[in-house]
C-alpha cells in the first residue's frame, strides 16, 4: 500500500515538473503545444525531432531548462524502476515527498 501511495506522489511530482517547464518555455516565448511536446520528449529520454530542438538548443534559457528535464527524466526512470524493486520496504519518504509536491505547487 505505501509503495502505491509512493508512486502516486512520484507520479504527481512528474506532472508538477512538466506543468512547471512547459509554463518557464512559454515565458521564453514558445508556443504552448510546442513547448508541451518538447517538455515530455525531453523529460522521457526520446529525443526531440523536427525543426524545434533548434531553438531550444540556440536559447541559453530553454537549454537550461531542457538539461534539467534530461537529467530529471534519466533520475525519474531510476527512482520509479527502484520503488518497483523495493515493493516491500517500508521507508519511502511520503512526509519528505509531500514537502516536494508542496512546494513545486507553490
């Protein structure tokens, strides 16, 4: 039950940071769909096609934003593939999630 309930938290975390990039590469000026599919191309480790990664890659700003969502996407699918192979371990941190979860909705 608490590795479910670890999960969800992760889960939302992921959605959190999503919401949080796409909303910073609008500021910079992308378009909300643009910005939405490079965020989850970047965050799932697919790699970002068409003409779009150039302008990424051309903003110091997004080029910023898009190596967070790198690293983050790669520490996610570790963090999910762990808390998978640790169902029965009862010390997931949900009081520490919930400060996370918190804060990025601040």
């Amino acid at each position: 039950m608490m590795n479910v309930v670890f999960m969800v938290l992760y889960f939302l975390i992921i959605g959190l940071v999503i919401e949080i990039s796409v909303t910073l590469l609008k500021l910079t000026g992308l378009k909300n769909t643009v910005a939405r599919f490079q965020v989850i191309s970047m965050l799932k480790g697919t790699g970002f096609t068409t003409d779009e990664p150039k302008s990424i890659i051309d903003h110091p700003v997004r080029r910023k934003i898009s190596m967070f969502l790198i690293l983050f996407g790669a520490f996610s699918l570790a963090v999910i593939i762990s808390s998978i192979s640790t169902l029965l371990t009862d010390d997931l941190r949900l009081m520490e999630l919930s400060i996370i979860i918190g804060i990025l909705t601040i």
